[in-house]
C-alpha cells in the first residue's frame, strides 16, 4: 500500500492476484488493507485464494472480487481424523503453564506442537520449557528466515520434542509422525482447530490433540465435538504421583526393550561384576533407581493436584466445589438438564458464567443427577442468576432455574420446593 501510495508500484495492468493464507490475513486485521489493494487491481485478471479453513471473510472476498469462482478442497470440509483421541483437560487459568508441563512428563516420548495464540505468548512459553529442561523451541513471526529454516531442520531431526508456535507461523510445516498437538489457547475459528489436529494422527499414525482450557470455553467445546463429529474426552491433569508411575514404567520398558551390544560392553563386564559384587538384586534395582529417577521423583513430592475441584474424577458424577465456600452464603438452585442431557460440571459453570455474563461470582456446590441437577451461587447473585436464566435454552431444551431447598442437614429454608421435591428427593 506505501509503494502505491508513493506510486512507485503501479498493479492496474497486472494479469494474476495470489492471496496466500487469506483466512490468516484477515484474522490478522488487514481486511481494510487487503480491501484497498485488490480495488487497485484489474477488473480482468485471474484471482486465486489459498486459504486452510474458509470463514465468511474468505466468502466475501471470492464474491466480491472474482467471477464465477469454483472451490477447490484437499479433503473434506470440517471433518476430523479418525486416528485423533480429543481430550480436554480443565485447569485455573493460572495452571496453564503448570499444566503443559505435567503433560510433557506423563508423555515422556511426545513428540508435537504447541499452538499459542500470538507470538509473544509462543515465544514465553518456549523460553520457560527450554529453561526448565525441555527439549523444546519457539516458531514465530519475529524469527528470520534462517533462524527459522534451523528450528524446522531440528524439529523434523527430531532433536527438538516440543514446538511451540502460532498458527501463522506453523503454516507449511510437513511432519507425518507427530504424537501430539497441543492447544495452549482454543482459536477464535473452530476450523483452525480442525486445522490443528489434522497435523497429528497422519500417515495411519495415532495422535492426541489436547485442549488446556481455562474453564470457561466450555461452549466452545461443545461446538467443536459437532464439528468434528467426535468425543473431546474430559481428561484430569495428571498428579504427581501419576506422573512418577507413568515415567517409570516407562523407563522399565525401555530397559526391557534396549538391544545390548554385547561385543560393545563384554570389556567392562568384569569391572563391573567386581564392583557390585556384594550388592544383592534388589539393593542394585532400588540404586539404580535413585540414580534414574530421585531428581524426578524430589520435584513431583508433595506436588499439589492441580484439576480444579470439582472437576477431577468422572465428570459425569457428582462434583463438589467446596474450597471456595470461605464462609459464605449461597443459595442453591435447581436447572432441568442432567446427565442425560450430557451436562457436566464444567458444562453447568461455563453455563452459569455465560448466562450471567459474570466471571466473578462465587459457585458453591455442584451436584449432577440423571434428568436434573443442583448449584450453588453466592447469595448477593440470585436475583442476577434468576433474571438471567429466564427463556434460556440449552442444546434446544428450555431452561428452567429455580431457587431450591438447602440440601439436607444445612438449615435455613430459602424458600421454593421445586428441585427438593423431584425425584424422591435431594439426593
């Protein structure tokens, strides 16, 4: 636009307009810009558009700027690899970074993507896991070109375990054996993430695309499963405890499995058999372990579980969220959805902050049943949850939220008999 400006470039007479990664683009922000220099263009000339998802914006571009344009797809539209297991793992948005970490550790051999949302974020998570110790590096906007050529080069080597990178940036990478993908931020484009996930699970290979939510996507998520016609499981970010049994099993099996060289080692055998002489099996398997695995094994100690409570364990069952009382009042609330309704705990919160447009409210216990289900909100929210709900639907059911009786053994009747008396009873 400044060479044209200066009229130093002059595109009246061209014959071809490419527009590369235009979804990209005008995500970007650029529609104004891509807007000016196409209206500079030619009425007469061949266009083409290269786009990996095909939002409205595309669309609007294709209508407005070429003729009788034809769309030509690699593969089906918003469809989803059969090879791909989704699960999605629920953390404070504090945890995010804690929680990547533990998923690097219980997958010891992964090999996969990181997708951030801008590049500074790509560029502080990488920093963080490579001063932490991980096989890991940063692809972004601000690398040159052979910087970049040189993170690709031992990405695909496989020197590099884990990329992280923005979607612009990750555009063009060709890797069949990645193990995983990992969105550190759900995309704004729900066919971004099908964009994402595609890159594993390649080649009749199986892959794992992971979505690390903040709690507050749980639409979000919905909607992807009818877009890519597939299960996100609900996963728990793995304890300490997990982790270290994982990892070693895993050690085990690669000692199990390691070919021996035996021409190779045969001239320091008798050192060794000399030296670990009076050290019985058992003695030299607990050694070697320490050796192994102490460090790993001190920094998983007394590790906090960092699944939100209420949110670990089957999420079909009945949460609680109890950490959060700190003595206040709530009041509880029926909702007519449950588990038949494929209502979760995340589902219900993600609900209720929805609906009130309330990220701030305090949510007390959680409990979900077969047809219907019991919250609780801070008490200062329940004219706010009542007035909220009103002719709110849920998946095309009609929501109906009201106030409840005090679950037995709490005291104090707020009033309404609507939820206590359903389903002989509270409980």
């Amino acid at each position: 636009m400044d060479l044209i400006k200066r009229k130093a470039l002059k595109i009246n007479d061209i014959t071809w307009t490419v527009l590369d990664e235009a979804d990209e683009m005008l995500n970007m922000g650029f529609r104004d810009e891509i807007d000016s220099i196409l209206e500079t263009t030619p009425e007469e000339k061949q266009t083409l558009l290269f786009s990996a998802t095909m939002p409205s914006e595309v669309r609007r571009i294709a209508s407005e700027y070429m003729h009788n344009p034809v769309e030509i797809a690699v593969s089906k539209v918003n469809t989803a690899s059969k090879n791909i297991e989704h699960h999605v793992y629920l953390v404070r948005s504090s945890d995010r970074y804690l929680a990547l970490k533990r998923l690097a550790d219980y997958y010891p051999n992964i090999y996969g993507i990181v997708f951030c949302r801008t590049r500074r974020e790509a560029k502080d998570v990488a920093d963080k896991l490579m001063q932490d110790g991980y096989n890991a590096d940063a692809l972004h906007g601000d690398l040159s070109q052979s910087q970049r050529d040189h993170v690709m080069d031992k990405f695909r080597n496989q020197n590099i375990q884990i990329l992280v990178a923005t979607d612009v940036a990750a555009r063009g990478i060709d890797v069949n054996e990645l193990t995983h993908v990992i969105n550190y931020n759900l995309p704004d484009d729900p066919e971004v993430y099908v964009h994402r996930s595609g890159r594993t699970g390649r080649a009749g290979n199986k892959g794992i695309s992971i979505i690390i939510s903040g709690g507050r996507e749980a639409r979000k998520v919905r909607d992807l499963e009818k877009l890519i016609a597939s299960k996100i499981e609900p996963r728990n970010v793995p304890t300490g405890e997990e982790i270290c049994e994982k990892r070693l099993i895993s050690l085990i099996e690669k000692i199990e499995n390691i070919e021996v060289d035996e021409e190779l080692i045969e001239p320091y055998m008798a050192t060794v058999n000399e030296k670990l002489a009076d050290i019985d099996r058992d003695a030299l398997l607990k050694r070697f372990l320490t050796v192994e695995f102490n460090s790993f094994l001190e920094y998983y100690k007394n590790t906090k579980d960092i699944t939100p409570e209420g949110d670990r364990g089957d999420r079909g069952e009945r949460g609680e969220r109890n950490s959060r009382r700190g003595g206040r009042d709530f009041s509880r609330f029926f909702i007519n959805i449950g588990q038949k309704h494929n209502l979760r705990v995340p589902n219900l919160i993600g609900l209720i902050n929805e609906q009130t447009r309330n990220r701030n409210i305090e949510i007390g216990k959680i409990e979900i049943l077969r047809n219907f289900s019991f919250f609780e909100v801070d008490t200062q929210f329940e004219s706010l949850v009542l007035e909220t709900f009103k002719d709110a639907q849920r998946d095309g059911v009609d929501l109906d939220v009201q106030i409840s009786k005090p679950e037995p053994g709490r005291g104090g009747d707020r009033g309404g008999s609507r939820g206590g008396n359903r389903g002989g009873g509270d409980r």
